[in-house]
C-alpha cells in the first residue's frame, strides 16, 4: 500500500515550524505507546487536528507513523552522511567506526527519534506489515551502499551473496541501537557505566570486521 502522494505533498507545503511539530508529536506518541498501542483518535486531539484536516495531510494512522519515521531515519541518515568517505581498506573501517558514533550521538541528542526507531525495531513485525518502499529502500540503500564500497576497497568479503551481508550487517546494527539505548535507559544497575557512544562505535565495529573481513 503506498502512501497517497498528494496528501504528502500537502503535509510538505506546512510551515516548517508545523511540520516538525505534528511529526515530533506523533513520534512521542507512537514511541511511547507502539504503533498498535497508538490511538489514532486520540493523537488526533493532540496534535489538535479533526479528522478532515488529519485526512487531507495522511491517508492514516499508517501514513503518519511512516511519515515521522522516514523523517527521523533520514535526519539519522543525513549525520551519518557528513563523514569523510574512506579511500583505503583500513580507512573504510575508521568510516565505519566514526559513522556508528555519530549515530549513537545522534541517539542521544534526539531521544524522540530514537525511541520511535526503537519502536519500530521493537516491533519487527511491522517492518514488514507497514514499512514502505522508500523506508525499505532507504535502510537497505544505505547498507548496500556500505557494503559496495568496503568491498571495492578490499575490506569486505565477496564470497557472500551482497543481499546476505547487507541483512547480515543492517540486523546487527539494529541489534546494537536497541543495546544502546536499552543500556543507557536502564536504572537496574547504577553500578554498570553506560556506554559511551565512543565504546558503543568500537565494538560494533569489532564485530562487523570478524563479520565481514575477507578470509
């Protein structure tokens, strides 16, 4: 099911100022409540938008969950997107390393957009049940782009199939942002240090090498 086109573009001609509001509020709400858990009626009230108004911007409930989505995954995307690309094979797994700590920087510095990410990571179900082309394409793109690029260089196998290792990578990287932000969330145990993003990037990429460095 793709999203009705020209109800986004009405949504995208908001000020942006609106915008961002009806978006930061609708990722509270699905990242505290799940998307099935999220009364639509009820996030309606407070983004204090009646059901014409809501249908003339969003098809749904659906539509305004992918839409706050897309929209953390691509600001997620655009940090990570600012680092120098690697030129050798022990560059590429520098790149690695500062990429992954910039977005558990970016973890920290938007926890609303990190908690609705969670919520979506939580719930993989829904990746499948809701995700849209652009969001699927958007995660794979970016893990497919990595993997082309290592493998050009010389740092990353090619003895498997280039789909295998970007699901391999994308689950573990997942995996790691829901460590991440379930460590630095829990009060347990005050006695365990959190991770710092630092940390956070390093094992990640001690991992990812013993993954996908050639043989």
């Amino acid at each position: 099911m793709l999203p009705n086109v020209m109800a986004r573009q009405r949504f995208e001609r908001l000020p942006e100022e609106r915008q961002d509001a009806i978006l930061r509020t609708a990722a509270a709400e699905f990242a505290e409540n799940g998307f099935h858990g999220t009364s639509y009626n009820h996030l309606l009230e407070r983004l204090e938008l009646g059901k014409s108004s809501a249908y003339y911007y969003f098809d749904d409930k659906r539509d305004l969950f992918l839409t706050a989505l897309e929209r953390c995954y691509s600001t997620f995307f655009a940090s990570i997107r600012e680092v120098e690309p690697p030129d050798d094979a022990s560059g590429f797994w520098r790149f690695v390393e500062e990429s992954s700590e910039r977005g558990f920087e970016f973890m920290l510095s938007d926890p609303v957009a990190a908690s609705l990410m969670q919520c979506l990571q939580r719930e993989r179900a829904l990746l499948g049940e809701l995700g849209s082309n652009e969001l699927v394409q958007a995660m794979d793109g970016f893990y497919g782009e990595l993997i082309s690029q290592g493998q050009a260089l010389g740092a990353v196998r090619t003895d498997l199939p280039p789909d295998l290792l970007v699901a391999l990578v994308r689950d573990m990287a997942m995996t790691f942002d829901r460590w991440f932000v379930t460590a630095r969330a829990d009060a347990a145990n005050p006695s365990a240090p959190d991770p710092s993003p630092t940390a956070a990037a390093r094992a990640f990429t001690e991992i990812a090498k013993r993954l996908c460095l050639p043989a």
